[in-house]
C-alpha cells in the first residue's frame, strides 16, 4: 500500500522559504523533512510526518522545476509556467544565487573550468557544504561569468541587470569575476587567514580604480582587465626608493609627521626603507602577468608581516599609510603625483582591510 | 464528457427488464424491489429484517422521495405549483443545471432526488482491442453506430423521467442543482442523476424580454421561505418529522434538510458550515457482462445507504441540520465500488436543532461492553459540544412544546440501523428515551459499527483558522481579502489485494482525510482563510489503484470583521453579483443575437435554466465578437458614442469598458517595467472574485489537453509528469485568458483528469479537461477612483484602450 503518485499545483505557484533553502542547500527530501521535524514543523496546523514529507516533495519538485528557469533570471519575471509574486520572483533569484563564502573562498582566482569543477567534492568535504550545493555554487559563478564576460559597461551594473541580484550580490559577484578573470593567487598558506569579504572588498577596489572600466565605461568586451596604461607608468614610481635622496627625504618627511603618534615609531623607523621599497616594487612589477598574480601574496609577505611581526596596531598602520602616501606631495622632485595617488589609494585600503589575523 | 460509450446493437441491459430502471434513487429499502429483477432473494430478505419503523425513518431527510411517484400532494401545495405550471409544463424536463438563483426564486425546496442505473456496454468485437480492456475504452469512442446515440437517449430519458417524478412526489415541480454523470468499468456503466426538487417562483418563468431589475425589486424573501416544506404534510410522500418553522412559526420545516443546490443567499443560518463527507468502498467479485451488471446493482442500494448515513451522523456530529452542495460520486472499478458524498453542512436556523446521536449496544448483558458503548456516547456528546463550539452554533433555545402538529405525531426516535443489521427487532425492547430531544440512534451489532463509530469520532478537527466548504462561498464569513489561491491536487493510492471492505473503507477515508490535512498545512500562510468550492473527484483508474483529485480556491478573510458585517454585506454582496450579471448582457451584443425565447430550446438539458444568466452565456459564448480581444471592444464602443451621443453612451462606457483607468494606467506601468510582460491571471472555480467586479464576460474556456511521456522516470516519475502537466495546463489557461484580454477565469474546473501509467515501459498518458468564463474584473477600489470623476475617467479610459 503505498501512494503512487502525489502532487499539489496552485495558480500561484505555493513556495514555502525555508524549504526553498533546505533544497538549495542540497539536502534531500527525508534530511529536508527530519531538519523540518526538528524544526517545530509539526506543530503547525496539526501536520504529521507524512504530510511533512508529501509536502517537502512538492516543493522540491517545484524548485527543480524552476531551476531551469532560475538560470536566466530575466526569464522568471516573463515565463508562463509559474504565477509568481515579484516579491517571490526577487526572494527565489536572490537566495538561487547566494553562496557560501566559504565556498567562494576555496574557489576564488581559480579557473572557472572543468578541472575546478572536479575537485568540488574536496572543497564539500572540506567545508562541509553539500555536493549538490556546491555545484549549484559552482555552476553560477561560471554561468554569471560567461554571462558578462562578452558585455561591455560596468561590471556590478551587468550582472544587477542580467542577474536581477541586488546590489550587495551583484557585488560579490563582481569580486568573483574579477578574481577568475585575473586568476589572482589566494590559494597559498599565508593567505589562508583571509576571507572571500577581504577579498572581495580588494577587488571592489580594484574595479573601481584600476581597471579600464574605470576610466572609460564604453570599452568593448568585459572591463574588469586592469588598465595597462596605468600598470606601465607605475613602473615610474621607482624613482620614489631608487633615487636615496628622495627616499630618504620621504622617510624624514614622514617621520616627522609620526614621531610621538604611533607606539612602533622606532620599529617604523628601522623599516621605512624596507617597507617604501616592497610597495614600490610591488607597483612597479604589476606588468608581469606572474607577479601581478601574486599581488596578494606580495602585499602580505612583503608589507602585511613585517608590520605584524612588528607588533604595529590597525591605528598605527592607518597613521603611517596616510602619511607615507601623502607626504610624497612635499617631495618636489617627484612627477607622477597622479599615477601615485591612484596606486596608493587602492594599496592603501586594501592593506588595511587584509591587516588582520 | 457526459456521454456513454457504445454499446453493440443488443439493447442495453437494463431495457431487458422492461419498467424497472435500476435507479437506487433513495437509499431506502423501500426501493429494494426494484432491484428484485437482479437478485430477488438478496433484496427481499434485506426487506424482511426491517421493521416498520425502521422503514419510516430513512427517508425522512428529503433525500430521494421514496417509489411514490404521481402520488399528488395537497390541494394548497397544487394551488402554490400551478402558478408556475405553465411556465414549466413546456419543459420536458424542469431541470435546472443552475446551483445558485437569486433571492426569491426558490420558493419551496423539498429535497435531493436521485437516480441510478446500471447499464451494460456491449463490447465491439475487434480481436485487436479484445486483449487490452483499458484502451479499448479509449479507442472505441470512434466506432459508434448510427442507432447508438437513441440507445444511451433513452436511457437518460428513464432516469430523468424517474427523477421527475421523484420530484413530483415530494410536491415539486422543478428541480434544480440538477448533474448527470457516469461511471465506467469495462462493460458496465453506471449513469446517475441528481438534483433538489423545488418549487419556484412564477415571477420568472414568465416568458419575454427580461427586466430582470423590475423583478429583483419586488423580491421580498423572508430568510426561511425556502425551508418550508413543498408537500402536504397530510399526505407526505415518506414520514417525516415536520415542526414549525422556527423563524416564522407559520409553516412546517421538516427535521433535516439536504439539497445539491449552494446555500441560497437569503438564507437564515446559524454560526458556520463545515465540508462534510462520506466515504465509503465496497470490494466486489470479479466478474463479466450480465452478472458483473447484477452484483453491481446488488450493491448500490446498500452503498447509498451506507453513505447516507454516514452523511448523517456527521451532520448531526456537528450539531448542524443541513446539507447543501451533496454530490455523490459512484465509482466503479473491476473489484470495488467506491463512493464519496461530499456535502456543507450548515445550521439552517429555520429547521429544528438536530438531536444528539446515541449509540446502543446489541449485547445489553455484557458489562465491559456496556462500558464501552457509554465511554463511546460520552466521547460522542464531548465531540458534539465542541463542535457547536468550533462552527459557533448556538441557536436560540427553543420550547418545543408549543407547537403543535395536527397530526399527533409519536414520540419517534429517529434511528439509524446498520445496513447489515438483522436483528433490529430488538431494539423496540431498549429504552430510548434519553433527553428530551429525540435522539439518533446508532446501533452497534458488529464489529463494522465499532470501527465506524470510530471513525466517525476520529475524523479529524479543522485546524484552527480554517473553514471548508463545497459550495460557493461560507455561511457567516464575508468579508474576504483578495487573496485567493486556487489549485489543483492530485494523489493515486496503491492498494494491497485481499483487503476486507473495512479495511478498504479505511485506507479510502484516509487517503481523503490526508488529502485535506494536507491541504491546509500546504495553506497555512493564507490563515484565516477557507477552502471554497472543494470539488473530489475519485475515479479507479486500474485495479487496486485509487485517484483522488481536488480543485478548490483558497480565500483569504479579515478575521475581525467577521462578526460584525455578517448579514448586511451578505445583502451588499448579493446585490453586486446581480449587477454583474446585468453587465453581462447589458452590451450592444444583447440586441445583435437576441435569443426570442430562453425556454424555446429543442432538447431539455442544458438549456433547461431560463435563468438570465443562462441565457445570456450562451448568447454570449456564441458570439463572434466575444471573441475579440478587448480592445477591438474598444473601438466599437467608441464607435457607439459618437453614433449615439453622450449621456448614455458615458455610464455604458464606464461599465463595458474593459480598460477602466486603474487598470490601464497599470497595465501601462507593468510594461515599462523591466519587460516583465505577463499579465497576472486569477483562477478561482468560483463565479466571483473577491473584492473586485467583473466588468466584461470574454467567453467560455473548454480546453482538453493529452500529454503522453516515454520518459518518465527523468521526468520525475509519475507526480513530477503530472505536476509538469497539470502547471502547464495552469499556464495555458492564462495566457489564453490573456490573450482574449481578460485577467481572470471564474467558474473554472477540471471536468476530467485520466491518468495512467505503464511505469516498465517508462511511459505514462494522461488527459486533462478544464474549462471556466474568461473575463475582465477590475478591483472595487479601483472602480471607486474611477468614478468619482466618471467624465474623465471614461476619456482617460479610452485613450487607455487605444494605447494598448
């Protein structure tokens, strides 16, 4: 005895959202209906477990349904299949293409390939997300990807218009363009302290002042490549820790602004030139698709623990960051006041964003 | 889908025995005879065991008026009927298919009158269809022969003949809530027909053109008009308990009431109705032709009783005395009958408060089964008080002893015997008189009656914050909000082999009850609402599988006002489902296509209703210009204004208009809104929308869809291939609406859904036919924007129609 078939449809398309989630979350229908049961799920309107189950299946049958669907959001607010409410139409696109940031964190500046896609089930083990659901993860990034990688404009504005996300979303998802599209390294041990936000703030950073879209926003193809223009003359801001004058002209300039404002200034002192040289030759090396790969990597190895090994506050960091970029104002022999400017407002926020354990 | 398939040029197995239809109509052993032809020994020793006074009691509910057709009624009841005689003798038929009427049309109801036949359907000797039963159901549709529509005519015509005169015998000369139906198994098919006898007003049989507001204005319907009884008490038709009304005090109401027809509007009820069930299967032997036919028939009489009275003590479970909206589907399949009665019941305040139910014991002697029969009577009283409770039923506490009847009547108790019941003769012997008001008694004699008793009682409660009804809309809620949610839900049961009738009448009742809880878990968000219109379906589409499919329409209702409005906006509601109907024949179209004579029509079926809207439909469905979409409506009325001048044409205008301003003005937004360009379409298998009007009838939706996969299993089997099919069917719907122009379908439901599956073959058919009114409805509040300033609105409007 056993029922054979089992299926209710409304008009309205019936969603529940805290089922929607469950699926999204990859579970199946008897993990669905347990984590419904412990849930309090019973209590309401005299329910029993098999009503519970009857229930979860439809739902999960409808979203399956709808996944089609979901994968181009524009089409949900004009197919025909489901009457949806727009405010349900906008809650199924927006929780559709969250993800975990953990998930995002393993696969950030990876390749949105196959060969990524293989080693999801290492990263559901590790993060101890569904299988299912990192797919679905997976598969978004890519699709979101592929999506505005043909389309001019900006980025964040793309994917809010093909994607119908809100803005917060299309941001991150920007970040995570931006980051496959630059396959920037964020894999390695010393990075590893760091978070999808961190690093979705940097590239947000990035995007909007580096790139090529920054400056122009009619450029054809995706402008999320970093202006080339801008990478070349920064190679000019050399002159900053190769001319000793004026390096250490910048030093006491700086020095002076410090003294008696920070509790590391004797340890700022004895790295000043050290840390002026990393930031300069970080800049300067950005050409090279390797080392600009490796800017993350640079800027914590390089500026990041050198700092914490010295004990420097986030308060003492900011103080010696403005000044340090400020102060190149006063240097008279120093031209490329601009290109130093736009290098340094971005390291600058940056940094202090990566600046913690 | 009312047709009966061919049979072959024998006749039909019924006409075999010439004079006896084989219409169970009333459950009552009264009508056992008529089945003598199959199965006399059978019949009689039923008879044989009943006593009088068993035999008094059954019919007593209305339903079903006993063999005694032609018998007249008083002369006052004559004087009442030949007012609209005329009017009604040029029918051949006085049948209504209509459910709702307005308020004082309904003078008199008397009860459901029913009928059923079995019939054998001669098999088309074609070898290549004689291995497989079931598609030959299907295929054989296409081979009729030229006598075979006379045979299935007369038929039908046995059936209604039998139903008029039913109705006849109850002092009625029309019948409304009128539905005919058929249930097939291989060979043999079932036909039934059901409906309410009534006697109506002379004031619209009366023929010509229609001035249906002069009609309305001198309707004066006291609330419990309808509740009085058609026949002469004198000469009743079946014993019955008559009483005063108990809102007039002048005429005589009988003790319960059931009728096919919604609750009329004027209606006087006390607290709220409730969805009321019976269930019932019944395991049969395998058989072919003739004594399929005859086991078939043996059957029927007790499967209606047994339905009845279950339908009965549910009723009086919840302390309520009516029952409107009954629908008894029969289903047959090749080793079971399955039965489903569904019905609202209400308190009607016009009929006497129901008596309690009261169980007896067969085996006085035994002290722990004494025991158990009073711990059953106490939990019975329990559900009783709270039911009156849950639905709020607290009438008026009445002294009985004033009224008088002219006829002494005795202290009857009204009892209700099991059907197996054979030794009913003791019973005279117990002591009945418990309380003061007479009392139902359930007899318990085997083990049957125990687990019945049981599941009586363990039907489950509502959940708090819903109500449930089959008919159109809920006694004592009206103030609805404009959610609504209408949908359609379907569930196949596998059954073991081998079960016993009890067990089958379980997993049947479970499977509904399921269904319903369900329901109201999957609806929990709309709470308080109800559950309108709750239509059943069962159907056995193979052996050992049942099919259960339900259309409802959720709505949403403000719990506050509930109270207070109650009556008033029951009135105001009323009056605006007049206006709408007005507006549906009050177009130009009216007098392009004016029908002379609504009760002209050759065949007595589905024209029988000389209601206006009836006719107006038809004029309407048939109409080529209906068909338009509605702005080339636009553009006629435009043309309209400027042939006809201003005044009138401007109040025709605002209420013809498809597009009044609101809904332009968001159409228009919608549009240039990111190109979401699908229209919102509301579904409901109601005829009205709450909160809103509807402005404009675009036509009748009739529409069969086939779906057949040969990939089930990756369409996620069978519930996800018919969840597809029935979301596209949803789909379909709408954008035809859309594409007539229209936002809404009322009336909408699946007439039939078929399904079956061949699961190793990884294949699965299924056909699907739905149909409801396309129209245009606009939101009250907007309506009210527009009106206030109508000159502008109606140019605004106009604009608005050429812009789309």
């Amino acid at each position: 005895m056993s029922t054979e078939l089992d299926v209710f449809v409304g008009n309205t398309t019936v969603l529940d959202e805290d089922v929607y989630q469950l699926w999204l979350d990859g579970h199946t229908v008897s993990d669905a209906v347990r984590i419904r049961m412990e849930a309090g799920a019973l209590q309401e309107c005299e329910a029993n477990a098999e009503i519970l189950h009857s229930d979860t299946m439809d739902q999960f049958r409808t979203f399956q349904m709808c996944e089609r669907l979901l994968q181009s959001p524009s089409k949900v607010a004009n197919q025909l299949l489901f009457q949806i409410p727009p405010h349900h139409q906008t809650m199924l696109i927006e929780r559709y293409y969250e993800f975990d940031s953990v998930f995002a964190r393993e696969v950030l500046g990876k390749k949105l390939s196959k060969g990524t896609k293989k080693d999801l089930d290492d990263i559901s083990s590790k993060t101890g997300i569904a299988l299912k659901c990192c797919r679905r993860q997976f598969d978004n990034f890519k699709h979101v990807f592929k999506v505005v990688e043909e389309l001019k404009g900006p980025l964040v504005e793309n994917i809010q218009r093909h994607f119908l996300l809100s803005d917060v979303l299309a941001r991150d998802y920007a970040a995570i363009v931006f980051f496959a599209n630059s396959r920037f390294e964020t894999g390695k041990r010393k990075l590893q302290y760091l978070s999808f936000q961190d690093f979705a703030f940097c590239a947000g950073q990035l995007i909007s002042y580096w790139t090529v879209g920054a400056v122009d926003n009619m450029m054809e193809d995706l402008n999320v490549d970093l202006e080339k223009e801008f990478l070349h003359d920064l190679k000019d801001l050399k002159v900053l820790v190769n001319d000793k004058d004026m390096l250490d002209q910048h030093k006491s300039l700086v020095c002076a602004q410090l003294r008696g404002k920070i509790k590391v200034f004797s340890e700022m002192e004895a790295s000043f030139k050290n840390l002026s040289r990393a930031l300069v030759n970080i800049a300067s090396k950005l050409t090279h698709t390797k080392d600009f790969r490796d800017l993350f990597i640079d800027l914590v190895e390089k500026f990041v623990e050198p700092c914490r090994s010295d004990k420097w506050t986030i308060g003492d960091l900011r103080l010696f960051l403005k000044h340090y970029s400020s102060s190149v104002r006063m240097l008279e022999a120093f031209r490329h006041q601009v290109i130093w400017d736009r290098y340094m407002g971005v390291i600058q926020s940056c940094i202090l964003k990566m600046y913690h354990d | 889908m009312e047709c009966v398939p061919p049979c072959s040029d024998r006749p039909g197995f019924g006409e075999e025995t010439p004079g006896v239809p084989l219409s169970s109509g009333p459950p009552t052993p009264l009508r056992a005879q008529t089945f003598s032809s199959f199965s006399p020994s059978k019949s009689y020793s039923r008879q044989s065991s009943s006593s009088d006074t068993e035999l008094s009691l059954t019919p007593k509910t209305g339903m079903g008026s006993g063999g005694s057709a032609g018998k007249e009624a008083g002369p006052l009841k004559v004087f009442l009927r030949q007012q609209t005689q005329s009017a009604l003798e040029q029918r051949e038929y006085p049948f209504f298919t209509l459910t709702a009427f307005p308020p004082g049309f309904l003078l008199h109801v008397g009860g459901v009158v029913s009928a059923r036949s079995v019939k054998l359907l001669d098999r088309i000797h074609n070898p290549a269809l004689g291995n497989n039963t079931r598609s030959y159901k299907l295929l054989d549709w296409n081979s009729f022969t030229a006598d075979e529509p006379e045979t299935r005519d007369a038929w039908w015509e046995e059936i209604r003949q039998e139903i008029k005169s039913h109705a006849k015998a109850l002092g009625c000369h029309a019948v409304v809530g009128y539905s005919e139906s058929t249930s097939i198994c291989e060979e043999v098919c079932i036909l039934s027909a059901s409906g309410t006898a009534a006697i109506l007003s002379s004031r619209f049989m009366q023929d010509g053109p229609l001035d249906v507001e002069h009609r309305f204005e001198e309707v004066v319907s006291p609330g419990c008009g309808f509740c009085h009884i058609p026949y002469d008490e004198l000469n009743i038709p079946f014993p019955a308990q008559l009483t005063y009304c108990y809102c007039c005090r002048r005429y005589k109401v009988p003790d319960v009431l059931f009728t096919t027809i919604d609750l009329p509007t004027e209606a006087n009820v006390t607290g709220k109705g409730c969805l009321i069930q019976a269930r019932l299967c019944r395991t049969k032997k395998k058989a072919q032709g003739e004594g399929n036919a005859t086991a078939i028939s043996n059957l029927l009489p007790f499967l209606e009783y047994e339905l009845h009275t279950q339908l009965m003590n549910k009723l009086k479970l919840r302390g309520m005395n009516a029952l409107f909206g009954l629908r008894i589907q029969i289903s047959v399949g090749e080793t079971m009958l399955l039965g489903l009665a569904s019905a609202t019941g209400v308190y009607l305040t016009a009929l006497p408060s129901p008596g309690g139910i009261q169980i007896t014991g067969k085996t006085p002697s035994d002290i722990t089964y004494e025991q158990h029969i009073s711990n059953m009577q106490k939990k019975i009283n329990d559900t009783i008080t709270k039911n009156k409770e849950l639905y709020e039923i607290n009438p008026p506490e009445v002294v009985e002893e004033i009224i008088g009847s002219p006829i002494p009547e005795p202290r009857q108790r009204s009892r209700l015997f099991r059907s197996h019941s054979e030794s009913s003769d003791e019973v005279s012997e117990l002591d009945l008189s418990h309380g003061k008001k007479d009392a139902f008694v359930l007899e318990i004699d085997d083990t049957d009656a125990v687990e019945d008793i049981h599941a009586l009682l363990t039907d489950f409660s509502i959940p708090a914050g819903f109500y449930s009804c089959n008919t159109e809309i809920m006694p004592g809620i009206q103030n609805w909000t404009s959610a609504i949610q209408m949908f359609t839900s379907v569930r196949v049961f596998r059954l073991n082999t081998n079960l016993t009738n009890q067990g089958l009448n379980k997993i049947f009742s479970d499977l509904c009850e399921n269904l319903l809880k369900s329901l109201y878990f999957k609806l929990r968000s709309m709470v308080p609402c109800c559950l309108c219109h709750l239509n059943f379906t069962v159907a056995i589409p193979e052996d050992e599988l049942i099919q259960v499919a339900v259309t409802a329409v959720a709505m949403s209702f403000d719990k506050e006002q509930t109270l207070e409005n109650g009556k008033q906006s029951g009135e105001k509601t009323l009056i605006k489902a007049i206006t709408d109907e007005q507006l549906q024949f009050s177009l130009e179209l009216n007098a392009e296509t004016s029908s002379p004579n609504p009760l002209s029509s050759p065949k007595g079926l589905s024209d029988v209703g000389s209601h206006p809207s009836a006719r107006a439909s038809s004029v309407d469905y048939s109409s080529f210009a209906d068909r338009c979409s509605s702005w080339i409506e636009q553009l006629k009325l435009k043309a309209h204004t400027i042939r006809r001048g201003s005044v009138k044409t401007t109040s025709s205008m605002e209420k013809a208009s498809p597009l009044p301003e609101g809904r332009s003005r968001s159409l228009r937004s919608n549009r240039s809104y990111s190109g979401s360009s699908v229209a919102v379409v509301k579904m409901t298998p109601l005829s009205f929308i709450p909160g809103a009007k509807i402005i404009k009838y675009l036509g009748i939706i009739n529409m069969f869809f086939i779906r057949e996969t040969t990939s089930l299993r990756e369409e996620g089997g069978v519930s996800g291939f018919l969840h597809t099919f029935i979301a596209e069917v949803f789909a379909m719907v709408r954008a035809h609406v859309a594409a007539l122009g229209g936002n809404a379908v009322v009336s909408y439901s699946m007439k039939e859904c078929v399904f079956m599956e061949n699961p190793n073959k990884n294949q699965a058919q299924c056909l699907i036919n739905v149909s409801g009114d396309a129209v245009i409805f606009v939101r009250e509040s907007e309506l009210e924007l527009t009106s206030v300033q109508p000159q502008s609105a109606t140019t605004q409007t106009s604009n608005g129609g050429e812009g789309t």
